[in-house]
C-alpha cells in the first residue's frame, strides 16, 4: 500500500519501489552461489591418446590437398597431380597391390590446408576406406 504523505493542503500518495525485498532475495541468491560453485567439479573430457605402431611403415603415402581442392600425391620425393576419382587407383597402385605384405604395410597420410573444408578430407577418405585401403591417417601440425 502507497504512503500517503501529508503537506500543506492535501493528500498525495507516494509511488516508490521498496528496494529492501529485492535486496533480501539477490543477498540469499549470492550467497547460494557462492556457496555452491566450489562443489561444482569442472568436467573433464576423456581425448584419444596416440599409441605408437609396433612396427613402422615400409612407405607412406601422402595425398595432398591444396586450398582450391586440388589433389597431390606425394610418394617419397615424387608429386603428382591426381583427380579425386582416381585417388584410389592411384594409392592402390602405389602400394603394389601384387605384393600383400608392401600393401598391408603402407600407410596412407592426408594433408589438407587449414582454409580446405572438412567435407572435402572427408570424402577422400571415403573414397579410400571404399576401395579398401587400411591405413589411413590424418595429419596434424603439433601446437608449439
């Protein structure tokens, strides 16, 4: 209910807030929060870990792929240009897919720039997990 003030002649009603409620409920509110945030446990987020290969790849193949989606193959210090649709020929060539223990032990590497979109790592890596190839790896540029 509004005060009523009284000066001089009449009666007029003063429209305030009253603060004193609403400073009560923020005081309770901070020190609920301060109370409970120490007990809140940060969430931890289990990463993958790399492990180390029991045995080193006898060659790698490296595909390339360059900002304007273009396509290298990079085999030792040889580079060719390669069109998506024949990656995997071209990696299944590179292997020797006559001799099976060459083949098994080749591992293949995607490089792709930083500004290349993802859609594009990931359809080459379709591509190749398609034509059966194992060893496919992505790769990475280490934070210093």
């Amino acid at each position: 209910m509004p005060a009523i003030a009284s000066r001089g002649r009449g009666r007029r009603t003063i429209n305030e807030i009253n603060m004193v409620p609403f400073i009560d409920v923020m005081l309770v509110l901070l020190i609920i929060f301060m109370v409970t945030a120490p007990l809140i446990t940060p969430s931890m987020i289990d990463l993958p870990s790399v492990g180390k290969a029991s045995r080193q790849p006898d060659q790698i193949i490296q595909i390339i792929l360059g900002k304007n989606d273009s396509l290298e193959m990079k085999i030792k210090d040889q580079t060719t240009a390669i069109a998506l649709k024949d990656v995997a020929s071209a990696v299944k060539r590179a292997q020797g897919a006559k001799d099976s223990a060459t083949a098994t032990n080749s591992a293949v590497v995607i490089s792709a720039d930083k500004n290349v979109k993802y859609e594009s790592v990931v359809k080459i890596m379709d591509t190749l997990q398609r034509a059966g190839i194992q060893r496919v790896g992505l790769s990475v540029q280490l934070a210093n």
